[in-house]
C-alpha cells in the first residue's frame, strides 16, 4: 500500500486481495479469547471525526486497541476548531504531537486527500463527503467473499440513495476492478451517471432483483438532500424497499448487506434485515477486521520506508 489510503480508485485489484487476505489472518485473531496482539504497539493513532458515527468510529478505535495501538479520540466541539482554528493548523498540531496514523471523517469531499498531502503522518479516510468511504468498500468486499468465495462471477444489486452515497461509489470502484456485474437500483433522481464502471441502471425494483447474488440496501441520507428526491418514505419503501417477498426475486442464496445505520421501514422490512440471508451484523465484525489490516498494512508500508 502507499502511505495513505484516502480511497479506492488507487488501490490495485492486487491490494485489494493484500488487504482482504491480511484481513483474513486478523478475523482469527479477534476471535480468541484474548483479542489483542502487539503488531503496532508503540505506535499512535488520531481519530479525527468531524460527523457523527458510531459504527465506523468505534470499529477503527477497536481495531486500534487490538493492535495495541495507543489511540486518541478527537473532540471537535471542545477542541480549537470552534475558535477559528483552521483544519490545517489542527491537523499538524496533532501531528506535532507524533502521531503515526490519522484517521479522518469529514463532511467536505476531498478533505482527507488535501490532509494527506501535507503531512507525514498516514492519512485513512474514514468517509468524506459524498465522495468515498474506503475501508466500508473493504469490509463489503470481504463479507462478500467470506459468504460467497470470490467477487467474480457475482451480480451485485445496491439499492437506493446511491447520489449522495460514499459507501456506493467506493463499491463501485472496487467491483468494477473485478469480474462482477453491477446494478444499481433507485429512483432517477437518487442514480448518478456512473456509466464508466460498467453498471447496469434499473428503477424497476422488481427487475432490478432477478438473479442478484448480494443485494446491498443503502441508507435514505435525508440530512445530505437539499431538495425532495421522492414524494414521502412511505412511497419510497412500496416502490423501492427490500422485502421478503421481493428479496425472493434474487437468488435462493442471495446475501442482504447495508452499511447502517439501517432505517427499518423505509429501506428494509425488519423480516429481512433479520433474516439468515442477512449478513448486516457480520458486516460490523468483519469491519474490525480489514481497519486491523489497513493498519497494519501502512504501518509495514511506513517501516520500509
């Protein structure tokens, strides 16, 4: 890997497979009893978290602490920021203090790109904007291959608010380095043009589903919809929502996935997001996983170096 990851579209299909593998050995590790291992001890992590999260914060602080990381948590609303700091003053300062890693989610696009450029420091993207979300991408890549064996061959149907999605766009990216058919499923309004990566467009629910391997459901972000996209949630789930009855139109085996937080009722049926086709909390855990190894991975990266 190269000293940060800030997204997708610059990892190679090889990477991604290092990345997936290394995630692998580490998924063994945090199944054992005692769930820690000294592979970065020593070194210091910065989580520097400008929107809420809970699922993606908490899995890269675990993750952390399982590497034996020593880890700070970021508090925007108590830091200098609110006095007019600007970010780039409050990152080196962080930087100033030694730190190895920063992981970085921020509400404007390209903001951990700029990050990277002007530190020494690795720089991960934990979400910026609606531009990408790298290691979500990874974790999806590896619950798909953990229940499935390979990303090739495989349709792969994400539904929903794909235009303001980071987490579709660094799927996109990452499937299209694969042999895999990509559909994308929505209201006109809510599907970019994403023509480049080979995708294949429905707003028929219904047909969109047929033969689908991995149906990837993906959260309505009404706080980032500056105008109305679909008259009501309630229509959007009776055209658009993922049911049982639906979820019958894909394969037998097919695996239901969504990054969370999960709106139940609006983009899945409760009977569904529970189901055993449903691998939505595997996804959580094998998140703690791939953040281990992309860790991991720069740290062995910045060594060499």
């Amino acid at each position: 890997m190269k000293k940060d990851l800030v997204g997708i579209k610059e990892l190679s299909r090889d990477t991604i497979r290092t990345v997936l593998d290394t995630a692998s050995s580490f998924k063994d590790v945090i199944r054992r009893d005692i769930k820690k291992v000294p592979a970065l001890r020593g070194k210091t992590v910065v989580n520097l978290f400008f929107e809420p999260s809970t699922r993606t914060k908490t899995s890269f602080e675990l993750a952390e602490k399982r590497l034996s990381t020593d880890v700070l948590n970021f508090s925007v609303p108590t830091s200098s920021v609110v006095k007019g700091e600007s970010l780039i003053d409050t990152v080196r300062t962080i930087e100033a203090y030694g730190v190895d890693f920063i992981v970085i989610r921020h509400s404007s696009s390209g903001v951990p790109h700029f990050i990277a450029r002007n530190v020494n420091a690795s720089v991960i993207n934990a979400g910026d904007g609606t531009n990408e979300h790298p290691t979500q991408a990874l974790l999806d890549a590896f619950s798909i291959v953990e229940k499935k064996g390979s990303l090739d061959g495989l349709t792969v149907a994400l539904v929903g608010d794909i235009f303001h999605s980071r987490v579709a766009k660094s799927n996109i990216y990452l499937l299209s380095k694969f042999d895999t058919k990509i559909r994308l499923i929505g209201p006109p309004p809510l599907i970019p043009d994403m023509s480049g990566y080979g995708v294949e467009v429905y707003h028929d629910m219904d047909k969109g589903l047929r033969n689908a391997d991995v149906v990837m459901m993906l959260r309505i972000q009404t706080e980032r919809q500056s105008r109305g996209f679909f008259p009501s949630l309630r229509e959007y789930f009776t055209y658009w929502g993922l049911d049982a009855g639906r979820l019958s139109l894909a394969e037998g085996n097919a695996i239901v996935m969504h990054p969370g937080p999960m709106n139940r009722g609006t983009e899945i049926s409760s009977d569904v997001a529970d189901s055993p086709q449903s691998v939505i909390l595997d996804q959580v855990t094998n998140g703690i996983a791939v953040r281990m190894a992309v860790l991991y991975l720069l740290a062995g990266r910045r060594e060499s170096e």
